[in-house]
C-alpha cells in the first residue's frame, strides 16, 4: 500500500466525515417525510381556503434550501455541515414577499393564458358544430 493511501486511510477527519454523512442521510430521509407532510397539508389547506398557507409556504422553501445543503455537503462541495450542526436556513421577510409578487405575476400570466385557451376552445367547439349541423343538413 502506497504512503498517500495508507495516510489518507489513517486519517480521522475522512471517517469523521463519514459519521457526518451517514448522520445527513438519516436527516435527509427524515426531511422527504416532512415534505410530504408539507405537501398533504397545503393540499388541503389549499383545498379549503382556496389559497396556500404562506407558513407553510416558507417552510416549504427552507426545506429546500436543506436538502441543498445536505447535497452538497455530502457530495464534498463544502465543508459546512447543515442544520442540526449549523442553523436551520430561515429565508428573510424581504425574499419571501419578492416570491409573493412573483407568484401573483405568475396567477396572473397563467389567468390571460387561461383566457386566450378558452377563445381558441371555443373557436374550436365552433367549428365542430357548424361542421356538425353541415353533415346533418346533407344527411337529412
């Protein structure tokens, strides 16, 4: 065995790292569940208000920021350990409401794009019915 491998293998920071690691892929798995959770609840709180929980929303989005952290941290891009070794990553109040403004530029582009469908389905179910009420006048 080459010195640099047996080094390398003796070192005790690698294997520290590996307890780390084995520690964030528990955290990770726990973190799918709560997404789910995440999900179920703003499905249903969606369902009955006709909106999504903002709470809820914001959480959802420092989630994702978690699994990014635990990503890249198991994958050597950094050495910073995430939550529970670090803080939690909490977006500012600033982020979230350039998020909301988005999200209401986005309602409202999907609610014209809605609207333009709806004439193209219209035209469409048009001129299915004269095309229609054409064959029955040649039949009849």
């Amino acid at each position: 065995m080459s010195g640099h491998l047996k080094d390398n293998i003796v070192r005790r920071s690698i294997w520290l790292r590996l307890v780390f690691m084995i520690v964030m892929g528990v955290a990770y798995s726990v973190a799918e569940i709560v997404t789910l959770a995440v999900v179920v609840f703003q499905f249903l709180g969606s369902l009955i208000s006709g909106k999504p929980n903002d709470r809820l929303a914001r959480f959802g989005r420092n989630l994702a920021r978690y699994f990014q952290q635990i990503t890249v941290y198991m994958t050597f891009t950094t050495e910073e350990k995430p939550f529970p070794f670090a803080p939690w990553p909490d977006e500012p109040h600033e982020e979230a409401a350039a998020d909301e403004d988005s999200n209401e530029l986005n309602a409202s582009t999907e609610n014209a794009d809605d609207g333009a469908m709806g004439e193209e389905r219209n035209a469409d179910n048009a001129k299915s019915d004269g095309t229609a009420r054409d064959t029955d006048k040649s039949t009849g």
